[in-house]
C-alpha cells in the first residue's frame, strides 16, 4: 500500500467517526489524528 493510501484510508476512518458523531469536537479529531500518525510507524519508513 502507497503512503497516499495509507493516508486516504487513515482520513477516510476519522471522517466516518465524526459523521457518526463518535467524534465531538475538533480537539478531540486532531488528538485522534496525531495518535494514528504516531502509531503509524510504517509511514516514516517511506520518507
């Protein structure tokens, strides 16, 4: 999988989770997304 899928995948699950409003507000979208980037370590690899 490219690193721009693994992105597109990685927006596709958090944008999901604030449609279905698992997600309330937009401190908690960019703590979610820094958490999937950390642990994410395969995408550092790429660079």
């Amino acid at each position: 999988m490219g690193e721009q899928e693994r992105y597109k995948v990685m927006l596709e699950k958090l944008i999901a989770d604030t449609e279905n409003e698992k997600i309330q507000s937009s401190e908690e979208l960019i703590q979610l997304l820094i958490n999937e980037l950390k642990s994410n370590t395969s995408m550092e690899a790429t660079f």
